[in-house]
C-alpha cells in the first residue's frame, strides 16, 4: 500500500531546534515533547538528548516505543545546520511517523510516496490517486479550521477549503456551503 508523505507526521530539525542548540553546547538535560497531530487524533512523544563520545543521540519515546538516533551538525555560512541519522545511516531532515504507526524513520525506509503530480491525472488510477491525496489535505484543513465564517461571511480559509473539495471531485461541500450561506443570508 502506498503512504502519502503528507498523510504521515514529520518531525524536522526545525521543530526541536532549541533544543538541538542546547545540545550543541553539551547542557544537562535537554528534554521536551513533540505534539503530534494527525487531525482528530492527537498524541504526545517525549525525547531527550544523549550524550556520546562521538555523537549525540535523539531518544524519541513514543508509547511503548523507543528510539535512538544520532545527530549530525554541518557547517554552513550562516549557521549550523541539525540532521538525524536514520536507522538506514542516511542523513536527513525529516523523520516520518505514518498514522497509527510507532515507529520513525526517514521516507525512503516508510518507502513514502511524494506529490502526486508526476502521476498522469488522465489514467483512472492516477485521478483517483490524486483525488486520495486532495481529500487528505482537505480533512486535515478541515480539522484545523477554527471557523468557516466571520460576520456571516465565509473567512478566507474556508473559501480554500471550498476550493480544494472542489479540486477532489467533492461538490457536496460546495452544495452544503451554498446552502448554509443562504440559509445565513436569508436568516439575516
Ligand atoms: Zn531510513
């Protein structure tokens, strides 16, 4: 089965940066906790930072599962620059957790699909492929969208969200939203 990169959670350098920082200076207990947000599921993985002779490593703990992975620094002109070190040895920026998984690892060993562009939206697979992958977007906007309206008009993000149910092939939405506007309209 494929796993869409944009339906798992990542967890980039950048999101524990701080803290990496802090590591860099060799401080005492360098922990925290990552939230991890698959829409309507919410969950927390803690981590420290270890102290190697060589390396450094990253304990991510995520329910009964521990992980260790080392972090590489590199140099660059404006900074230094935080990488992990996948199980596979491969130096990358992201660590992926596919929902209802424990496990992170880097995309090529979750053996994660990217965008579909490159898929041919004329072949019936690729259509539905592509409409998969819209529909995962949408939900996860939908989730995060505090409110469709303001002042009985429909806010900028939810005018995206229309936009994307219209781009998976979802004209319900855009029935319902037409709906609920007019019932507002009418109700004002
Ligand atoms: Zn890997």
């Amino acid at each position: 089965m494929r796993i869409l990169v944009e339906s798992c959670f990542s967890l980039t350098a950048k999101t524990i940066k701080k803290d990496l920082l802090r590591a860099r200076e060799q401080r005492k207990n360098v922990d925290g906790f990552i939230n991890i947000d698959f829409g309507q599921v919410k969950t927390v993985a803690d981590y420290c930072i270890e102290y190697g002779a060589e390396t450094d490593f990253l304990i991510l703990r995520y329910g009964m599962e521990e992980q260790r992975f080392k972090i590489a620094d590199s140099e660059l002109y404006f900074g230094t620059r935080s990488w992990f070190i996948c199980n596979c040895e491969r130096r990358v920026a992201k660590l992926y957790l596919p929902p209802q998984t424990t496990k992170f690892k880097c995309r090529h060993c979750h053996k994660l699909t990217y965008e579909l562009n490159t898929f041919n939206r004329k072949s019936s697979h690729g259509l539905a492929f592509y409409r998969t992958n819209r529909m995962i977007k949408m939900m996860n906007n939908r989730e995060k969208m505090k409110s469709y309206l303001y002042n009985g008009k429909p806010t900028l993000r939810f005018n995206r969200w229309l936009k994307l149910s219209a781009l998976a092939g979802y004209e319900n939405n855009i029935d319902d939203a037409k709906k609920l506007f007019s019932a507002i309209n009418n109700y004002n």
